[in-house]
C-alpha cells in the first residue's frame, strides 16, 4: 500500500533541518496547520497528513476495527514515519493527536524525539479525583446528537470548540472542515476520541515534551493542562493567551513562538 497516499501525506520546508510532524485533530485535516507552517519552512522540514478518514486521505482504506481505538490512528503516524524513513522528529498533535503522538512514540521511539501537545486531554469524562470537563452524561449525549444529526451537531457544536465568538469566521471554518468528513468515518473517531482514557499512557512519555493549552478551552481546560504536565516528567508547560481549542488558528503568533522556542530548544 502507498503510505503516501493513504494518508495524502505533504512534505515541504527545509529538506536538510530537523524533522517536524503535524497531527490533525478529529474532524480536522492538514489545512488546518496552514498558519504554522510557514513559521517553521524555513528551518525545518515539515511533514503533514490526513489520517484515514479525514481530508483528502483513501477512505477506503477505513475499517472500523483499526480505527475504534486511538492505536489504529497511532499506526497510522508510524507507517507515514517509516514510509519516510524519519528519525529523531518532533510530534506536534492537536487535540485527540497529542495522545496519539504518546502512543505513536511508545510503538516506534526511533522515529519520533520530542511532542508538542496542542490543548491536549488524556480524558474527556471527569472521574474521580480527576477533572476532564464532562461528565458521562454530557459525552452520551454529544455522542448520540452527533450520531443522530452529523450536520447538524457540527454546525452547533463547531463555533463552541472554536470559542472566539467575535471572530465567526473561525468557527464556520471548523463547522465546515466537520461537515467535510464522512459521517460513518466522523462517528467513529469522535467515539475513539471522547471515550478513551490516555491517563496511564502518559507516564511512559520519555522524550522531551512542550504541553501548550488556552486561558480558557471548553474542550480541554486548564486543570486538564495541568494533569498532562504533571504526568510527563520533565515536561514544560505554556499557557497561551487564547481562547478556545484551536490556537494555532485563533491564535498562531503565540502558537507558532512557543512552537519554535522550543524546536530551538532541541537543536
């Protein structure tokens, strides 16, 4: 199988700098990295994909059994690094990402030196001793509207992910790029994505790691920024001033200095 093509996989950048991998969110593709990328073109080589599912990658490469669990879309970074041969590079994973990324880095360490967890969250439901911003209620319920009424649960739900209700174009943006996926294949990853539990996965993190959350994220708030930092030894934390669960759209001057602050870091 073409790797490349399964997952529409773009390289740009510096062909001879360090290695820079960026991960989509669910019902995200690659585009949405359009206001990073040229922040890093310069000094890096840039890798960026759709995983199965999403954007313009084979959906008929899609079977539910791989991609009912976060290790199917895990896999799917691995087989892009080794169908490049990449060493030593920098995850950056948006959302559900940052956690593939942690499991992508178990499965090939090889391949993958250091993450970026952009508004990350191992655990969408609240547990005890643990805040995640939902309760089993709240994700049954997004869950069965999203299963019921895709478009209709993006055009709704889109604009709260985004925040930045000033800036609407933005969450048109994202209720676009939602009503963009495959129903079915959107049904699946969204259960992949509120269901899991990446808690214990984060304590095996051995690379260095840059956690980046938002003042104020509906999705993935603050007391989930500080768990993530927690578990991850030696980890480096970043509060951007933004709102929402996107700043490297709403705000990617913050987002793209924090980024190469610490690529610079690395070199």
């Amino acid at each position: 199988m073409d790797i490349r093509r399964r997952n529409n996989v773009t390289v740009t950048g510096n062909p001879e700098g360090p290695v820079v991998v960026l991960a989509h969110g669910f019902g995200c593709d690659q585009n949405m990295w359009r206001l990073t990328v040229p922040a890093l073109v310069e000094d890096y080589r840039v890798v960026l994909f759709d995983y199965v599912g999403s954007g313009r990658s084979d959906l008929s490469a899609f079977t539910e059994d791989r991609y009912a669990s976060l290790s199917g879309y895990a896999r799917d970074v691995v087989e892009v690094c080794e169908a490049l041969d990449l060493r030593d590079a920098a995850f950056v994973g948006h959302s559900v990402s940052a956690m593939v990324g942690v499991l992508a880095a178990g499965m090939a360490p090889e391949r993958i030196g250091s993450l970026v967890m952009v508004a990350p969250s191992p655990r969408y439901i609240d547990d005890e001793g643990y805040r995640g911003g939902f309760s089993a209620e709240d994700i049954d319920e997004l869950l069965e509207s999203l299963e019921s009424n895709y478009l209709g649960w993006s055009a709704a739900m889109a604009p709260v992910i985004m925040g930045n209700g000033e800036r609407p174009e933005l969450g048109e943006e994202l209720t676009n790029s939602f009503c963009a996926t495959d129903p079915d294949m959107a049904r699946v990853f969204a259960r992949t994505t509120f269901l899991s539990d990446s808690r214990d996965d984060l304590k095996t993190v051995r690379v260095p790691t840059l956690v980046l959350e938002c003042v104020q994220d509906v999705i993935a708030p603050r007391e989930v920024g500080a768990f993530v930092h927690e578990a991850i030894p030696g980890s480096t934390l970043v509060t951007l001033d933004a709102t929402g669960h996107c700043p490297h759209l709403s705000a990617p001057h913050a987002t793209n200095a924090a980024l190469t602050g610490f690529l610079a870091e690395l070199r």
